[in-house]
C-alpha cells in the first residue's frame, strides 16, 4: 500500500489544471496522438492522476518507455493478479514460471528470433524521421502533421529490415561471443524450461506452464501512447496438448471444434485436439475479459488468413479492441503446434519427447490398419517440420519416421496453444473503456461536467475512498480512521480530507474508485436512529445509501469481488 501522502499529492491536483502543458513540446508529440480529442483527454487524465508518467520527463522523456504512477501501479497489480488467479490458482493443470530477462543466445537462435525478428524500416531524408514502412499511411509527418508520411514529399529509403531485439553483453569483455539479448517475449523460457517443469510439478499432458514478465523490443516507431512501447509486460500461457493422432489412438476419435457447445462455458475433455483446444481458449481468454470489465460488445474475433500467420502457428485468432485510435489487437491466441520444442530440440541436442502410459497401452490394442494410418499421418506432420527448417531430404525422412515409430513406445512432442496478452494494452484498454464524462449537481444543485473511470470493481486501484465530512472536528476524523483501519487489511483505501465533500469525491471519481464512505454528524448520533452508519456513495450514479458501520464490511467485500 502506497503512503498517504502519495496519493494525496496525486489526487489534490484540482480537476481543470492539465499538467501536460508542463510536459516538454517533444514528450507531448509522443504521448499525444494526433487529432484524437479522446485519447488527448485520456493522456491528460492519465498524466493527472498519478496513472502513467512519461519515462524520464525531466530530461525530455525517452520514447517508447512508460512509468506507472501510484494509481497506475496499483491498477497493474490488480490486473496481473486477476490473470494469474485466472490461469493459474482457480485452474487444474497450470502451473507458473517466473525467468530471467536474459537467457543464453542460443535460445533465440532456436526460436528465429535473431534471422527473422524483424521490421521494415525507412528513413525521410527530409525530416531525419525513422518509420516503419508498413505504418507511413498512418503516422504523420512530423514536419507536416497535416500529411502522413506516405504523403509529404520528403526524399525516402528503401525499406530495409531492422531486428527487433536488444543486444546487451554478459560478462567483462564485449566481443562476440558475450552478445546476449533483452528477451522479446516470454515464451521461449517457458519452452527451454519444460521438460523441467513437467518432472518436478509432476503434471501430465495436457498440462499448461504460465508466466507474466517484462519483455523488450526494439520499435522503429513506438506509437498510440502505451499500446507500443519498447518496454512492456507480458502474460503468457504455454499449454501443451496431446497431437491428434495421440489423441485418436487412446480415445477412438478426435472432437471436432464445430461440435463444441455455443455460448456456454466450455469443459475440456479427453477426446479434444488442437482445434477444439484453441477454441477453448479463445472462449476462455474473452470471458476473462468480460469479467475485469471489458464487455463482448467491445471486443472482435480475427481469425488470422493463412498469409498472415507466424511460421509456428496452424491458426491464430487475434482478440481486438476498440480503441480510440482503431481496433487494435489485445491478444493472440496461437496453434503453435509442435514446432518450439523440436526446434529446441534441435539445437540443443536435448529430447523433447515426452512419454504417455495411456498411448502406450492405447497402441498395443490397435489393430495393424490403425496404427499404420496415424503413424503417416503423424510422419507426414514430422517430415513438413524438418523439410521446412531446411533439413535435407534423406535426413528429415529418417527423422520423421523415427518419431513416428516412437507412437508405439508412448513418445510423442506435445503440441502447444498459447494465449499471449499484453498487460499494458490492457491497462489502456481499461482506462479507455472507464473512461466517461456526464452530468452531475454540484454542492449547490448545479449542474457539471463530470470526468469519471468506470472500472471494474475488480481491477479499481482504489476500492473504497474514506472521508471525514469536515476535517477539522476531531471526533469526526477518528471515526474515520477507524473505518480505513478496519477496512484497509481486507481493501486498498484512500483516506482524504481535504477540501469540500464534492470535490473529494469528483476527485475519487476520476481514479475510478467505486465507493466513498463519508462520515458525518449523523454517524456520531445527532440523529439517534442514525448513528453507527455512514453514507456510502456510489461513484457510477451517485447514489447514497446509509450502511451500518457493523455491516460495511462484508457488504464492500461482496461488491468488489
């Protein structure tokens, strides 16, 4: 819990003063889109209210890295831990990981990271600006704001490939062989460490390895505030998943994803393959979202093209949101079949292959036609891998038919699906979902604009705002500091006392906190039949209700769950 003072200092700021105006000319071009009125006004909030600052403002900021204020870091911790309770504690069969950032080389070697991580990039001549060149449509020129870069006269590069990855050095000397890199993503230790995770959790396939953590990559053009940064975090689930013909040989068949049920809950069975897996999780990753506040009606389904996948993935489906600045990605959810592990398989000499009891007793009964059938259906998948990593003929055809001959011993690679999300597009989508503006009487029945953040009870960085009505009437204070201690164990509080009752809660209603309780004389008995209760504001509508103080807290448990 973040000290008194600090969110004191956060929220007194008053509610018309924009501290961007502050900000330096060349950090406000980055934080501020261009001719977006809302995502103006989401910056400013979000700069005003202790959300998101921009990295070393006071040297004029470093493009693409943002720091979360106390609000902000109290939002991402909610977030992360509503992911990890979702993935990881109120589930059977997922297990956690917490990784270095960095890890040997080699690693992104396997993954091909380090020959294809990359982006096409140009440089203008004219303005000395460096662009993705499959964004110059969309970014401005910064000579000519009015155009986009495509559309400015400025002389240009060719497009030229530029790697993503930051390259750091292990060790005192900095030659070659000490390069190693900021990771890009999270996944790849899930993968290197999964055979390790697999004998100490003592889990069975179909199991999942999960993890949150800080990834780097190295944007040409970092853009739309904190949607992408060169520093962000990310929330990965690896979940890996008997092949289909594994599946087939133990069960007698494969549940196709078009005979799951619409629209409820799924619950996994032994007979899914991939494709009812990935359907699960898409399922699965969109009621997450509808649960911390993000309603379905905000969210779309991409289905990725086969010319737009990763070169690991079967099918991938994008989950969007839409954004102020466009519907953007929020998370993907990938069929990366089997190709992480027999690519670090591969480089590292060290087998992948796992062994399944079930399979093996499974096979013994199948009849000659059977296991001639899945053992070419499952040579044909192997021999597409090695052919495709450019291993040569003769070689990928031995390979491939020894791992097909492994079925009838019970080995086998285990395919993965991942859901890959990024925590901090989620806390912009949150903030730009919360984000509204109506009407309200002030202290005097007249009516004001009221700026508000709608979260989620959920994800709120502050669940409950508790304020003395005057602060200079002793008795009243220490009744409410006795309702934040009582509540503060169970809750994050804010405590606040300054200025009118109005304004605290205007200024409560801008951090998004659901619920004030105001002590009042009435608390302390100048009505009899009130006293013991207090007024407990609703921040959506504003609505104010008497609760006993003997009943505040379990009724405040029960609507923040």
């Amino acid at each position: 819990m973040f000290d008194v003072g600090c969110w004191m200092f956060i929220l007194n700021v008053p509610a018309h003063l924009d501290i961007t105006r502050r900000i330096p000319k060349t950090v406000r071009l980055m934080a501020e889109p261009k001719e977006n009125p809302l995502m103006e006004k989401i910056v400013s909030l979000c700069k005003r209210r202790g959300f998101i600052f921009q990295s070393s403002e006071i040297y004029g900021g470093i493009n693409g890295f943002w720091d979360y204020g106390p609000l902000g870091a109290e939002l991402k911790r909610n977030v992360k831990e509503l992911w990890w309770n979702a993935m990881i504690r109120q589930r059977d069969g997922v297990v956690g990981l917490e990784a270095t950032i960095i890890m040997s080389p080699l690693i992104w070697k396997a993954s091909g990271h380090v020959d294809t991580f990359s982006d096409p990039m140009i440089d203008c001549k004219t303005c000395k600006g460096r662009f993705r060149a499959d964004q110059i449509n969309e970014i401005p020129c910064p000579q000519k704001p009015s155009k986009m870069v495509s559309e400015c006269h400025g002389e240009k590069t060719p497009p030229r490939a530029f790697n993503l990855m930051f390259q750091t050095y292990v060790g005192p000397v900095q030659d070659e062989s000490s390069i190693a890199y900021l990771r890009p993503e999270t996944a790849q230790a899930i993968f290197a460490q999964f055979k390790n995770v697999l004998e100490t959790s003592r889990q069975k396939v179909p199991f999942g390895i999960a993890q949150m953590g800080k990834a780097f990559r190295n944007e040409v053009t970092p853009r739309n505030y904190t949607f992408r940064s060169r520093e962000f975090e990310q929330m990965e689930l690896e979940f890996f998943i008997k092949p289909d013909e594994v599946v087939e040989a133990i069960h007698g068949k494969v549940t196709p994803a078009s005979e799951l049920a619409q629209g409820a809950p799924l619950e996994p069975q032994p007979t899914w393959g991939w494709e009812a897996w990935h359907k699960y999780w898409v399922e699965e990753r969109i009621r997450f979202y509808e649960g911390i506040g993000l309603p379905r009606a905000t969210l779309e389904e991409y289905w990725q093209k086969p010319d737009e996948l990763a070169h690991y993935a079967r099918a991938t489906v994008d989950i969007l949101f839409k954004f102020p600045f466009g519907t953007q990605e929020l998370e993907g959810i990938a069929a990366r079949s089997d190709f992480d592990l027999s690519q670090h398989e591969r480089f590292s000499g060290k087998p992948m292959a796992v062994f399944d009891e079930e399979l093996r007793a499974a096979w013994s009964k199948l009849d000659e036609v059977k296991k001639a059938e899945l053992k070419k259906r499952y040579y044909e998948a192997r021999l597409k891998y090695l052919l495709k990593m450019g291993v040569e003929n003769e070689k990928a055809e031995k390979e491939a038919r020894e791992d097909a001959e492994g079925l009838a011993k019970g080995q086998y690679i285990p395919h993965v699906i991942e859901p890959s999300a990024g925590v901090d597009r989620l806390i912009l989508a949150l903030i730009c979902h919360a984000y509204h503006e109506d009407q309200m009487p002030d202290e005097k029945g007249k009516m004001e604009t009221r700026v508000v953040l709608r979260f989620h009870p959920r994800v709120a960085p502050i669940k409950v705002g508790v304020l003395p009505l005057l602060k200079n009437r002793p008795e009243l204070v220490r009744q409410a500091l006795e309702i934040r201690d009582l509540l503060r164990p169970h809750m994050n509080v804010f405590y606040d006392d300054a200025g009118a009752i109005g304004r605290r809660y205007r200024r409560q209603d801008e951090a998004g906190t659901p619920f004030c309780v105001t002590v009042d004389f009435d608390t302390l008995g100048e009505k009899p039949e009130l006293k013991g209760t207090v007024t407990l504001r609703h921040r959506d509508d504003g609505r104010q209700d008497r609760v006993k103080i003997s009943e505040l807290l379990p009724l405040l448990q029960e609507k923040i769950r």
